[in-house]
C-alpha cells in the first residue's frame, strides 16, 4: 500500500483509522443510543452462571463487539492478563468534592452542527461509561454509568500513552535519555529494524517513518497483528507470528525518512517504553509505578495487560479509576505539583504543554483538531486556552485545560474506533465547560 | 478408588494430597536451598527480552515448576487472568511498626528433630517469600525476600479459603444464609450433582462426601481436572471438560455420607462461595470486596483469578499484599474490629475461632495438627494458645494467635505442595515467636 493511502486511512483523531465503511457510520443512528445499550440493562455477565448469550468472552472475539464493549471496556482484566502499577503504600491523596448542580445545563452547539446540545446530552451521544470534572482541584462534576463504578479499572487504551510519553520527557530532563540519541544504540534488538535510526524523540512525537498501518478493522494491518502477537486480540488457528510486542517491532520496516510528519502508530509507544526500561533497568510497568504512580496519592493500583512474555502493553493496555486519571491530569495542569510536593519536573511538563511542531501535524486527517500538535504522546490544541489531551480509542481522555484550570477525565465505550466520531461533540463540550467554569456561575 | 486410600493420599496438613514420590522428598536435601534458588540470583523474566531459558509461561506449565515458581508466586498474575477485589476509596489504616531486632535469635526445636534452630533459619528452610508479625497490633518483624517486596500481590492459595469461609459465617450471623440449608435449595444448577444434600455448613467445614480427589501431582485427579476446568492450569490438547468451576462442581458425583468426617477438597470452598454470590445477587469478588476488603483500611486492591468464564476462584485465586492480609488477621484477632470500628458480626469470628469437631478431623493424616479441627475454612489448633490458621499451599498462612495477641503473615514457595513438608518447623517456629513476644524481652 502506498505511503499517501496509509495517512488517508488514519483519519481518528485518535490517529486509529477508519475504514470508509467505519467512516460512513459515524452518524449515530447507525447505531442503537446509550440508552438502548446500556449494558446493565442488556444483562451481560450477570448472575454466577450467565446464560450463553449473555457471556461475553476473549476467545470468540465478542469482548471487542460493540455493544457488549459498554461491559468488556469496565471489566478489561476479565479478558487480558494483567499485572499491577502499584501504587505504593501511602496515604490516598485528598480530592476536595464541590459538586455544582447547574452544570448539566450548560449548552454547545457540536460541530458541524445546527441544532445546540446541553452538557449532559452530550456525555449519552457520546455513550460516556464515567467523567470527572475538576476546577482548581476540586471535584465540580462526576457521573457513573452502566456498570462502571468510581472503583472500576476501566481500560484507558491510547491515554496510556501519555504517561509513557511524560516518563520520556522526566528522563530527558535529567538527562538519562537524549532526546537526539538513536534506538539502536538503546535498543541493539532493533538494529535491524525500522526504528533503528530514529531518534527517541521522533519515536515519542511518532515522527518516525515505518511500514505499520494503525488500521484497526482490516485483518492484515499491522496493528491487528500486533494485538495478536501481543495477545491483545485472540489469534488465527495456527499463528505462526512473533510472541510478544518487542518481537513484533523488531520485524517493522522502515518506510520514508524519520522526522519529517506525524503519523499515529501505537507501536511507537512500545518502543519508547522499551528504550525507557532499558534505561531504568526494570520492567516498565515498575518504572510507571516508581515515576507515576506511586507520587501521586493514588486511591488504587492500576493495572497494564500484559502480552505472552510478560511485557506490559505500553501503547494501550492501562487499566484505572477515573479519580486516580484525574489526580494524574490535575499533577500535570499543576506543572508537576501534587499536594504542594514535587512529583515530575517542571520541565518535563512544560515540554508537552508547550506542545510540537504545527506544521508536522496532518490537519486534514484531524479535522477537529486543526493547528494542534503532537508532542511526546500528548494531543496539544494550541487552542485559545492551551488544552492539551491524553485521548485513547471509543472516547478514553485526559483534558487539561491551564487558562480555565480544569481537567476532565472521561472513560467511554464509543461504539466507533476513531476519535473522529466523538471530536464533533466532545471538544466543543469540553471548551463549555471550561467557559462555564472560569464565568464561575452557580445554580 | 476407595474411600480410604483418597484420605490416605491426602497427607498434606494444607490438604493437599503428596504422592508417596513427593512425600519421600520432604527431606530438605532433596532440593536446592532458599539461596541457592533464589529467583533474583536466578535470573527469571529479568531484562526487557528475556532469553528463553530464563522465560516462564504458562502455556508450557513452567510457571508451576520449583524452582520457578519463587518468581511465579509473587507474580502469579502475569500467568492467569484476575480481576481485582476493590479497597474502596477511603484511607489506609495506619500499620504502626515497632520493629524488634532481638527475633531473629528466637530458638526452637522442630517437631521430630534433635537439633535446635533460630527463627531466622527457619525462614529459609521454609522457603519464606516474606513475613510479617503483628504484636498487639505493631508490626514486630518484617522480612521479604527474592522478587518479593512490601507491594507484591503474593499468590495465597488456599489461605483464600478462610476469607469465604468468614463471609459464610456473617451471612449466618445475620440471618442471611440457613446454615442447615441444603445447597440445592440455594443453587439449582447443582441439583443433580453430590453437593445437593449436603448443607451449608457440611460444605463449609469440607465434611462433605463426594468424589474429589485432591491430589495435585496426578494428572488425572479431579483436582487436576477442576483447576484445567478453570484455566489455573493449562489444559491437555483437544480438552473436553467443563468450562469453568461451576460447571465441573455440577459433573461432581457423591460418594458416601455428608457430615461424617473433614476431608480437605478445594471444590466445597468454590460451592460455598457461589451460594453465598447468590445470596448476595453479586459476583463473588465484589462481595469479598464489601464484606471484608473494603472495610479493612487495606492499602491496596487484592487480586483474585478467575476462570474462562468469569467466576473468581475462591478456592485459591487470591492475591494481595503481605500487609493487608495481616491486617486481615488483626482484625480477626480483635473479633471483627479494626480501628475501634467493628468490621465484622463479633460472632461470626467466635464462631470461627472456637473450632469445629476434633473428632471429625484426621490426626493420622495430619500428624502435625493432633487435636486440630477444621470450622468455616480455617484450621483451628485446640492449642494452649487457641491459634488458629488461614493456610494455603506452598506455605502460604495467616496465624492468629490470640494469647500472645500476635498475627503472623506468611507467604512462601516451598516446592513441596503440602504444608506437612513445612509444618514441622513452622508450627513450632511460631509457638516460640510466641513466646518471645509474651516474655517481651528487647535487645
């Protein structure tokens, strides 16, 4: 497939491509609403011996079926080995509750649209499993629905990056990692690969030029058989494929020269997450633990799946509760600071808020997202309030927004796997909000 | 097989049947020592690509072979799917450490030996993953050794039993569950097989009558077949059984008289927790969740395998912090009270620490534990102290001992799976700590 087709394809904000057939879908009425699947309602998995149509499994493939994704992406360890991210043994951070009743009320109109929308129409367009809103640190908005619960470790998929692309930067401001040295000289297992003479901060800003196309409905695409060989997604009678994520990138090409554009590809998060263990000389889901997880007063562990070998699934496989994702963006909105102590440099920070290179970025595959960039694993806006967002597949995110001085977490199960579909009405939302907030209006 | 001989095959004091093969290497020189398999100095799963003599799976059952399996133990998560068993959101109840420097040098003789021996060694020669002693509720001593540190979720084997075991008796104590009811009454689906008659409590304190034989090392053994049932184990090609534990307990078939006599089968455990999942219209794992791990102040999530098709194996799935389960244990220790708040229904830890019918209980089988019963899934000593024990496979323990007003936690990965092979040093070795800690003497 030519280098063009592959970018075209790429047309999820989340950089997970659509097939024209996923594209044509994105009208709502193609699939049934929150409501209608809302999967209490639908019975999955209830009672200690669920009849065989209400069972949801891994093997046969039905755990990634939309509609019962609205109970498999709240009970993803029921599915994927997984092991924890500790969160250490200390005190749970405090986060002050100032719910505000009139903020359900608040209205948008989503884009390309006429007709406005409010606050809480958008969170059941959007088939929202949970959110969290947080101004200046305290909880001014919170909903569960379906089977998720403030306990639930739901799968954050590609927001999991970011974490990984902050841990980059903390090593690259104490000067563990250079940001110019190349994979290979990390990496000797990848010197045969495309990667080999990437550098790793084209790695962290996906600027690397590689034959991997993020395509996730079409059997053969890369990224399918990376799940696959990652024990992700169930795999063919007699898979004959590599064990495990590092053996995949190991077989990736090169394709075209590295640096020169932003194209999403997961297994750039993977590789970023190796060179970061090889440095730190521990498993990365002990580095997250050691550099996240554990400074933060997490109420919980997180847990990461984990592929036939043991290696953690960096680009994706993050498990949490949303206070803890909020705690995280609130760390980050805060420069690094939580609870008046030093948890990350300030630099490290600054670097993704600061965001990338515009021109790197593909306006036309984002659509909703023109004059952003892509920065160590982060979606900078450079909108008018600095915004930057972890985002992950079928509505997962972290938004940060400095000027309004919230941060929303949000956990979904978006029947379409493309940002693209849930940009039109989430971003527009989300800057509501923040107006909402910084007017300062109570009910 | 007769009746007889499965009671005389199951010489494990945890229950657990040895073949006479495995009974004649409880000779300590039969396997390399603690040091010496050290997984640390072994090398298992280090790096970010392990080389393949250094791998462990479980495809290939490696993850259940000695001397593996002092790294698999503590990350027995990496090999079977678990979902986790929620601390809720409030705060970490407070562990206040006292740390005496004086146990190490404890002395004891173990049973049928000449030759004396300190605490320390026992550690050791038991094969000690770590270790906790609460006295008067301060954490006295604290050990972990290889890849075990304060944050593993330590695989505890049967020491989950007596957590079922206490929410079966809470039930009771609150009128919820009959404990002369028959598990027919409570669960149809197993109508047709030898649980039907049998009662609530017979399934409690294994005085059921079934053909089950616990015997780990016979491939045949519906032991074996029950934990390839519930994927703990991998199964034989073109694998015909049952999928899921409940499914096998329904093919189980009677065999004898309920009531008359213990005898240790991990299946009555996963029946008594599916009757007390639908007494409580929940999943086993969130009910353990709110009737003890929730209310506990635990640090951390616990873990809890599951099956192909969900169901959590209360039999032996669980995985949790050293910690938490001593916390576990003070408060059964204090009689369901934990920070002055009561946890638990007083009498349902009566129950549990007064013990069952002695006459009921094997003393040739478990030559250690004379005048021993078991209640409710604990293993009550009858001793001078009245100790009584969560104990699970390869040395796992909860020892409460409430005259010394001390609790041990144990987790451990002796290489014989049976607890006779450690008893010998361990039940005296925790008599003397005893002592000590009464005398309460300091360095």
């Amino acid at each position: 497939m030519p280098h063009i087709d592959r970018r075209a394809l790429a047309i999820g904000a989340l950089g997970v491509a659509l097939t024209a057939n996923a594209a044509a879908q994105t009208q709502p009425a193609a699939f049934p609403d929150a409501d209608a699947t809302d999967p209490v309602r639908l019975g999955w998995m209830q009672g200690t011996q669920p009849p065989a149509d209400k069972r949801i499994a891994f093997e046969d493939g039905s755990y990634f079926q939309f509609p019962r994704t609205r109970w498999s992406f709240s009970n993803w360890r029921n599915f994927i080995r997984s092991v924890s991210v500790t969160r250490g043994s200390g005190p749970v951070s405090r986060l002050p509750v100032v719910l505000r009743n009139d903020l359900d009320a608040v209205g948008f109109t989503p884009l390309s649209a006429s007709a406005p929308m409010t606050w809480r129409q958008s969170l059941d367009a959007n088939y929202t499993d949970a959110i969290l809103v947080l101004h200046r640190g305290r909880v001014a908005y919170e909903r569960y629905f379906g089977v998720t619960t403030p306990e639930t470790q739901h799968v954050a998929f590609s927001a999991t990056k970011s974490f990984v692309g902050l841990i980059g930067q903390i090593l690259i401001a104490e000067g563990k990692l250079d940001s110019s040295q190349s994979v290979a000289s990390l990496v000797p297992e990848l010197a045969q690969s495309g990667f080999a003479d990437a550098t790793v901060q084209q790695v962290a800003d996906m600027t690397t030029a590689i034959r991997f196309d993020e395509n996730y409905t079409a059997p053969q695409s890369e990224i399918r058989r990376y799940s696959e060989a990652g024990r992700f997604r169930p795999r063919p009678e007699n898979y004959k494929g590599p064990e495990g994520y590092y053996a995949f990138a190991a077989t990736v090409a090169k394709d075209g020269v590295h640096g020169e554009r932003f194209t999403y590809r997961t297994i750039n998060t993977d590789v970023l997450a190796w060179m970061i263990a090889r440095v730190e000389g521990k498993p990365f889901q002990q580095v997250l633990a050691d550099r996240i997880w554990s400074r933060l007063g997490m109420e919980a562990d997180a847990a990461i799946t984990i592929d036939g070998v043991g290696t953690p699934f960096a680009g994706g496989g993050l498990m949490a509760r949303l206070r803890d994702m909020a705690r995280f963006g609130e760390t980050m909105r805060l420069g690094g600071i939580v609870n008046g102590r030093r948890a990350f440099p300030a630099g490290a920070v600054a670097e993704i808020a600061a965001g990338g290179d515009t021109s790197k970025f593909p306006t036309t595959t984002y659509p909703a997202l023109r004059g952003a960039s892509y920065r160590a694993q982060w979606w900078v806006t450079h909108n008018a309030h600095s915004a930057y967002m972890a985002r992950g597949v079928h509505g997962q995110g972290i938004y940060i927004d400095p000027r309004a001085e919230m941060v929303i977490a949000r956990f979904g199960s978006h029947p379409i796997a493309g940002n693209a579909a849930n940009d039109p009405i989430t971003l527009p939302a989300y800057q509501a909000m923040a107006e909402a907030l910084m007017l300062g209006k109570r009910a």
